[in-house]
C-alpha cells in the first residue's frame, strides 16, 4: 500500500511509521520543524517531505510530487493552552490553522491522488466532544475536524468512492500524552474507567480495521478506555 503519513514526525506519526514499515508498503512521511523526529523506515520504501499543512503553497507542492495514495493519515496537531478571557488572537489563529486548516488543505489536495477504494483518517481528540477549560481552541479546532470529515466523507464517497473517517483519541502514552504534568496526569487517569493510558499499539489496530472496511465512511471513532462512552 502507498500510505501518507502528515505529521510523521510526531509521537503518533511517528508511532504509525513503525507500525507499516513493511515490504509491501511505500511511505510518504512529512515534518513541519523536527525532521530528526521521524522514524527511518527499515523495510518500506519511503519518501520524507518538509511540509507546513498550514500554507496551501507547501501542500500542493508535496501532493504534486506523489503518483497515487491509497491511504492518507492526517496527525497533525497542536496545543496552546488559555482561558478564553485571556487568549489573544494568535494563540486562537495559529491552533485554529495546525488543527484544522492543515486537514483541509491536506485533503483538497490530497484527494486527488487518492486512489478508488482508498482511505482517509483525520486524528481529533475526546476533547472536540467534551470541551475542556483552557483549551477552547484546540476543542474548537477539534470540533471543526470532526464535522469536516462527516461532510467530506460524502463529497469523496459521490466523487471518488474513498472512504473518510476520524478517529477521536483519548489520552495516549504517546505524542502530546507524554507532555502533561504529573499533576494533570494524575487527574486524568482518576477520571479514566481503565486508569490507564491508552498505548499506541491501540491506534495502530483502529487505524488498520479502518482501512480494511469498504462500509465505514463518516465516522469519529472514539477510542479512550471509557472516559467517554
Ligand atoms: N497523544 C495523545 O494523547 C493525543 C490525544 C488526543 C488527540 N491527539 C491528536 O493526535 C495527533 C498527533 O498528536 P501527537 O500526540 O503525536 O502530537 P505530537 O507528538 O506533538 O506531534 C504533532 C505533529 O504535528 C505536526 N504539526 C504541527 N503543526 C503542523 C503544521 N502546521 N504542519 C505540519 N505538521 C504540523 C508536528 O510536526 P513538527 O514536529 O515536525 O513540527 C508533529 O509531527 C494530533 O492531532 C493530536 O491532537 C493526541
């Protein structure tokens, strides 16, 4: 499978990189600013771009230098956490654009090489459903993900017939996971059913039921141990 990879370079992309670093596979892998971050693959043939998702210029530069994808897996994403009473307008611009303009960009564009059949996975969050204090705009921008995928889910399906859905993480032992306080961290795994962490061997399972289905199409899937059922 040719299989996109934007935001490679994240605990996450990083994570799935592994995960399909096979024979039979062709990576495509982009980093915004850590390119050291990305795992070099060992089996799979594979191809690193420098891409920042938020400048249509970058995007279409990068798809232009890609034949055909059958999957595309957008992981991207950032926090900049404020109350809203505090946060300017840069902090809400700039998580607004990593978030959730990077998912439309990298789809407008990315739709075209994707071939019939395929797959798209948009990476949101529990929080674009639960809301949380101090993070309005990534909870926004989240929002803004999910609603996007269930309406493009349907262009693509009546233009293309590829498949579009999201999958909501809980709170992983990955990424940005990794990055809370202690204190946070505590708090978080109280309010978790399992009190636990998910790993990312869980997404990479989601991510592979997904795209062996050719009947999934619009769907967040919510994937979080039971902190939100
Ligand atoms: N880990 C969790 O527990 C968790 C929970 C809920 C949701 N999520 C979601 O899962 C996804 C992956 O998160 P993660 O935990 O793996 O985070 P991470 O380790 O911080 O990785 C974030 C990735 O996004 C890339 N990125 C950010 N802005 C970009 C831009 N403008 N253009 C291109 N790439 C950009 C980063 O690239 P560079 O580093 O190269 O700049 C990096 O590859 C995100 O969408 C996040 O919201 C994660």
């Amino acid at each position: 499978m040719k299989i996109m990879i934007a935001g490679a370079s994240g605990g996450t992309g990083s994570y799935l990189t592994q995960e399909f670093d096979k024979n039979e596979n062709e990576l495509f892998l982009t980093y915004n600013t850590s390119k050291d971050k990305i795992y070099r693959t060992k089996n799979a043939k594979s191809t690193i771009f420098k891409c920042d998702f938020t400048k249509s210029g970058e995007v279409e530069t990068t798809y232009s230098k890609i034949d055909s994808l059958d999957v595309l897996i957008n992981v991207m994403g950032t926090v900049e956490n404020n109350l809203v009473s505090k946060m300017n307008e840069n902090e809400w611009d700039s998580v607004i654009a990593s978030n959730l303009k990077t998912v439309f960009l990298s789809c407008r564009y990315g739709i075209r090489k994707i071939a019939i059949n395929g797959h798209i996975i948009n990476i949101s969050s529990i929080l674009g459903s639960t809301g949380m204090i101090g993070a309005t705009n990534y909870v926004a921008s989240k929002g803004g993900v999910e609603a996007f995928t269930k309406s493009f889910a349907l262009e693509c399906l009546h233009s293309r017939k590829v498949f579009v859905n999201a999958i909501a993480l809980g709170y992983f032992n990955v990424g940005m996971g990794l990055k809370l306080s202690n204190k946070i961290l505590n708090i978080v795994k109280e309010k978790i059913p399992l009190k636990e962490f998910g790993e990312p061997e869980e997404i990479g399972i989601l991510v592979k039921y997904i795209i062996s289905s050719r009947y999934l199409v619009g769907q967040v899937i919510h994937l979080n141990g039971g902190l939100r059922v």
